[in-house]
C-alpha cells in the first residue's frame, strides 16, 4: 500500500510538513495521545505564541531524535542537516576541540513544528544567544539523584539550599522539573565571562552547597565518592554541553515535559505531572514562570570571589568529561580508588 501524502500544517503562516502522523512514539499512551501527531500538536502548541520560541531562540540547539518513537533507535543530532526549509537557520558553535560547526538555531515556531516532524523529542540547548556563542548567560544547575536520592531529595536541596544561597549571593533562580528524577536550576547572568568562567562559578556554588549540607550535596565527579547524595553536575556548564531546553519533552513513556515552575510549585510538584497531554492547560491557567528571566540577569563576581576563596584553600578545579581536551589546571582524570601519585605531576599530567 501506497504511503499516504504529508499534511501540511500552517504553523503562524508558514507551512510545514507532518509524515506519518499515527506512527505511536510513546507506547504506554498507544493511539489516545501517543502518536507523532500529539508530539507535533504539542510543540506547535508551546511554541506559536508560547513560551518555547522564548526558551529556543537564538540558541545552539541539538536535537534527540526518535524517528521510531521512543522505544526505538536514538539520533543525537548536533550538526544542521544539509537540506532544510529556507526558514530554518543555524549559528556557528566552537567544540572543545576547537572545531567548528552549525548548530540548529530556532528563530521562529515553524522551526520548532519543522524539527518535531523529523522526530524530535527533546531539543537540548546551549547556554547561549547566537552569535556570541562564546559567552553564556545562563549558568545551570542540575540537581541530579545519586544512588538512593529521587525527585523529592533533589527538590528539598533546591528550595532548603540553592534558593536562600542565591538569595545570598543576589541572584535569581529559576527552577524546572528535569523531566526524570532530577530538578533543573537555571541562573540568568550578563554574558561577560567565557565557559571556562562560568563552569568554575558553577563549582563554587557546588562546593558551598556541599559544605552546608555534607551529607545531602556533592560535588564529586567520581561516582564511587558521591554516596547517597545530590549531585550537582557542574560540567553541564562546559563548552558543547546542553540541557534539555525548558517545555522539550523527554524520552519516558508518558511524555513528561521538563516544565519550569515556580518555587512554591515546585513544593508539591511531580514529574508525571507535567506532560505534552496537560503542560499547555497549565500555561493557559498561569502563564510562564520564566518570562521574565532576562530581566535578573546579574554578574558573576560574588561566585568569583567563591573561586578565588576555593583556590587560595587548595580547591582548584575539578575533571572535565572524558571526550574533552586536557584543561589548564585541571586535575588528573582518574578516579581516586586507581590512582598512584608518583605517576602524576603537580599539573595533573601523567608522568610517562
């Protein structure tokens, strides 16, 4: 049987093309909500007047891409497709290896029906605004569950720890579900200060949380010493690292959404309650917590005075992912179970 022809969507008065829109992406939903046309339905939805295109654009976007739904083979797609709609833009993005390439950038909501239609599920931002690609003006704070920790550990060190220390610091953080077990803490900044900066203000955050409640924190990149703990993934602020964007929804069997909330929603709030069947009555109910985000911008000197504090202790910084190049000043990359001292110099480089 012959494949039946696309529709043709107008998405603010631009057309874009939905394929196959009963193929079921999430199986537990089946054919009452599960299909690629809810998938499609939902970000044309949060985008079209919604705050998704607020969230995307003019940011570095990559793509998590199910073309067979979720249960199926995963595309992790960093690099603009040669052959895309003349609406569809991408920027110039810097890897760590210091090659180049060009990133999806969404300017407007067809963009965003346009890459759900290839599969997407999940669009994975950078933390900055095209074309300063170098300087972020978020910092993001992934409060991720480690060992017996779960949702509800996560969310009481985000509202007993982060919030009053921001408050301390003179910043605004805005909090969302991660869309799994962890809770995700945006920071707005002035974008004055390169990766290297930030993920170095992240860490000090972390450590500071870490000494004020040892037991519930950590900042440990090696598992074997994170315990039944919080861990606050600092490297999510390393250059080429992205973060589920605020509204994507995330591989899971019911299509649960990484919302933004509020801090007394996120009180009560459950991950499974936020998903592409109730996230847009909840924005017609309240509207967007976050619209307002660009306006707490602030600068990173408290955070960098916690950096030069942490270095004249002794706390310099900590390991870079493993794909990344060797970093000035980094320490060895080893865990500390396997390591030998006397095969490595004061630099962390390894004595051969």
């Amino acid at each position: 049987m012959a494949k039946p022809p696309p529709e043709m969507l107008d998405v603010d008065g631009v057309e874009v093309k939905l394929s196959n829109p009963d193929k079921i992406y999430f199986p537990e939903l089946g054919a009452d909500g599960g299909r690629k046309r809810d998938l499609v339905d939902y970000y044309r939805t949060v985008a079209v007047g919604g705050p998704l295109m607020t969230a995307l654009h003019g940011r570095p976007t990559y793509l998590q891409r199910f073309p067979d739904g979720v249960e199926g083979d995963q595309i992790y797609q960093k690099h603009l497709t040669k052959y895309h709609p003349e609406h569809v833009q991408s920027t110039l993005i810097v890897f760590p290896s210091r090659r180049t390439g060009q990133a999806f950038c969404p300017q407007i909501p067809a963009d965003a029906v346009w890459a759900a239609n290839l599969g997407t599920v999940t669009f994975h931002t950078w933390p900055t605004i095209a074309p300063d690609n170098d300087h972020p003006d978020q910092l993001r704070l992934d409060l991720d569950p480690f060992g017996d920790t779960a949702f509800d550990d996560a969310r009481r060190v985000a509202l007993d720890l982060l919030q009053p220390l921001l408050a301390e610091l003179g910043m605004t953080g805005f909090p969302k579900t991660s869309g799994s077990r962890g809770v995700h803490v945006y920071v707005p900044i002035e974008p004055g200060w390169d990766f290297i900066a930030t993920r170095r203000a992240v860490i000090a955050l972390a450590r500071e949380l870490e000494r004020r409640a040892p037991d519930r924190v950590t900042s440990s990149w090696w598992k074997e010493e994170r315990g039944d703990r919080i861990f606050i993934d600092f490297n999510q602020n390393a250059r080429d690292r992205s973060m589920a964007s605020p509204y994507s929804v995330r591989k899971s069997p019911n299509a649960r959404v990484s919302t933004p909330l509020t801090w007394d929603e996120l009180v009560t709030a459950e991950p499974d309650h936020f998903t592409i069947a109730t996230v847009p009555d909840l924005l017609e109910r309240r509207g967007d917590p976050w619209s307002e985000m660009t306006r707490a911008r602030v600068g990173l000197e408290p955070l960098l005075e916690m950096v030069a504090r942490d270095d004249a202790d002794g706390l310099g910084d900590l390991p870079y992912p493993p794909s990344y190049p060797k970093m000035p000043g980094e320490p060895p990359r080893v865990q500390p179970s396997k390591k030998v001292a006397e095969h490595w110099d004061e630099q962390g480089n390894r004595i051969e």
